[in-house]
C-alpha cells in the first residue's frame, strides 16, 4: 500500500513531469476490478479531465491530487502504481485509469489489491472526506511534541484502545499505515499493542521523534523499496521490522523478531525493546 512517503514521491514527479500537458484522452479500467471504487460512471470519469491542463498535483495523507482544468483527479488508500509512460511502448496491458496527453505520453494508474480513483469537480475534490489531511499533518509545524502528547492524553482518556489503532484506524495520523508504523514503534520503543493511557509523556515525546525521523527518512529515499515511483523505480528505505526480518536478530539487543496478527495486519516487534 502507497503511505505517505511514497504519495510524495509520486506527487513530486507528477507536478515535475506533468503540469502544463493537455489531457486528450481519458480512460477508465482496460480490467475490471471489484475493489476499485471510481465514485462515477465511466463516462462521466472520462469526460471530465479530457481537455483539460495539468496545472498542479500535491499529496495529501495517502492521496495524491491533480488538478486538471476545472476538475480533480483524486487517487490513494491503495496498493500499485502510479507510472509515467514517454511513449506507448510501456503501457501496461492491465490499467485502471489512463490519461493520454497531446505530446504522446501518457499517465496510468493499476490498482494491486484495492484502492479510489475519483474525478471530482474541484470545489466538491476539496470538499471530499478524503481531500487532505483529517488530523495532524505529521511533518508539518503544528505537529510538535506538546501537540501530539496532548492528543495522546485526549485519545486515551476516552478510551482504553492501542497506539496501532490510534495511529492507523484513527484519526489523528493520515498518512501511515502499518508499513512505516512498524519502524516507528520500533525506533519509539512501544509495542503495538500498548493501550494510549499506558504511554507516559516521555515515551510520547520519544514517539514523537521517531514519527518525524522514520518519514523524513523515508521520504529522502523515495519510499520504501516494496514500492516503486513514477518512473518504475524501487524507493531505497529498507524497513527495519517486516516480513524479511522476522525471525533475525534485532539490531539493538540481538533478541529474535516476532509477529503476531493484529487490528487486520501483521505487527512485528522486539520482545525486549518494545513494551
């Protein structure tokens, strides 16, 4: 799945690439996919970008925008790629959204697993639930230590749920899923089970830290290198917890990575650095 990292990446290639092509040609899925939701019919998804002048293209927690003319094209919370092709040649033969420009490139969309791909007029793009960050931008200034552990102490007296699902099914966080939350837990020494109200004031502060580390990190290297960018290329963040290192010694204390399933995904942790 493309987290924030990765829709930066992307959304930085796309307005160096693309802003100032004219849309000739739209198209919707050459493969029907069930878990891919457009939000409008085909014909109306094509009509609406045909014509029309890339004029910008911004991330925002997992979603990328592009404006197009009058309207927004609107992709994220999904897995796949997102690729600029020079010519037709690499064109792939499944796509679910195809944008064709009038100097011959083109800009295609294939969903992996499940994903949106919206067209919105853009008043009613930024109106859209999923049109920018609902919560606290992480790499923003407003998001500093104080902020996130008044958030933290918010959350967690209201309820006794986790610092996995605060971070990835709440709203407080958009753009991490449970990729990059795994280093982030690890680097801030929380399991992922940890309720909110157990996490005292220096463990948040330390949580804080390892949040802007992990994504600035990530970010400089193009995401992770499970993924790939615009042009096709592996991002070059390795993960420190994943399914490649379970199993293997932690690079702190040497104690063997575990796994166990939980909140709909894979956690992984150090029994002994995270509690």
């Amino acid at each position: 799945m493309l987290e924030m990292p990765e829709v930066i990446t992307i959304a930085r290639q796309m307005r160096a690439e693309l802003v100032g092509k004219t849309v000739v040609s739209a198209h919707r899925e050459s493969s029907p996919h069930k878990f891919v939701f457009y939000g409008c019919d085909r014909e109306t998804f094509e009509a609406r970008p045909t014509g029309g002048v890339v004029t910008d293209v911004s991330a925002g927690g997992k979603w990328v925008y592009a404006t197009i003319g009058e309207h927004t094209l609107m992709f994220g919370d999904m897995g796949g790629r997102a690729l600029y092709h020079e010519t037709d040649a690499t064109l792939p033969e499944k796509y679910h959204a195809l944008l064709r420009f009038e100097d011959g490139s083109a800009f295609s969309i294939t969903v992996q697993g499940w994903g949106f791909l919206r067209v919105e007029d853009s008043a009613a793009a930024m109106r859209h639930e999923h049109y920018g960050d609902r919560g606290l931008y992480t790499l923003s200034d407003d998001f500093t230590a104080a902020e996130w552990v008044r958030r933290l102490r918010e959350f967690g007296s209201a309820n006794g749920r986790s610092i996995k699902y605060f971070m990835i099914s709440g709203p407080s966080v958009p753009g991490i899923g449970n990729s990059y939350l795994q280093d982030i837990l690890y680097r801030g020494g929380i399991h992922p089970k940890r309720p909110v109200a157990d996490i005292s004031d220096a463990e948040a502060e330390r949580l804080h830290a390892a949040i802007r580390l992990t994504l600035t990190a990530a970010i400089d290297l193009g995401g992770r290198d499970e993924e790939r960018d615009l042009y096709g290329r592996r991002g070059g963040y390795a993960r420190i917890l994943g399914s490649r290192t379970r199993g293997k010694p932690c690079p702190e204390c040497g104690a063997l990575i575990e796994k166990t399933q939980y909140l709909g995904g894979a956690a992984y942790f150090c029994p002994l650095c995270q509690s």
